[in-house]
C-alpha cells in the first residue's frame, strides 16, 4: 500500500509486540528514510484459521483500495520462503512474486 504497511510477522510469544515493531521502525526510519506514524495497530494471532483469513484480507487490500483489478497484479508482496540465501555476502532483499 502506498502510504501503510500490513505484515503478518512471526517472533516468539516472550516478546513484546511493542518492542519488536518499535525496533523494526527505527532501523527502517533510519535505513530507508521512512517516516512512521507514532502509534499502531497489532494484534496477535493465536489460530491457524485467523492466519489464513488475516492473509487473505492483506492480499486482497491493493484489490479493494482500487490499485488493481486483481491481487495477483500487486507487485509488493513477499512472503514465507521468497527469501534467496545465496552467497557469501548474507541473504539477498526478498523479490516481489505474484500469487
């Protein structure tokens, strides 16, 4: 989405969502030049059934928000097992696919 970010991240239960995304935003603040917004919205999802319907509603957002005609035309997107491990320099960015 051009100006907010959906992201179904995976940490282990100790950690503090708070902690986590502040630290996320930080590094990309200072990284990327991105400015966020102060506050957020999270929700830890706890069932497999919430997963996949919370899956659904973030690839179908571009849809519903008039950016294309259908999900698989949004070239933003990574997801689980998209990330190239080549090298000897570390993993590479993960590449947008179509699904």
């Amino acid at each position: 989405m051009p100006d907010h970010l959906h992201a179904l991240i995976s940490f282990p239960a100790d950690r503090e969502i708070t902690k986590v995304l502040s630290s996320f935003k930080e590094i990309t603040a200072k990284k990327a030049g991105i400015c966020w917004q102060r506050d957020f919205f999270d929700h830890r999802l706890r069932v497999q059934e919430s997963f996949e319907e919370k899956a659904g509603y973030i690839r179908e957002n571009p849809v519903r928000s008039g950016l294309v005609t259908k999900k698989e035309l949004w070239p933003w997107k990574w997801e689980s097992g998209m990330l190239n491990r080549g090298g000897p320099s570390g993993p590479a960015l993960p590449k947008a696919i179509h699904v």
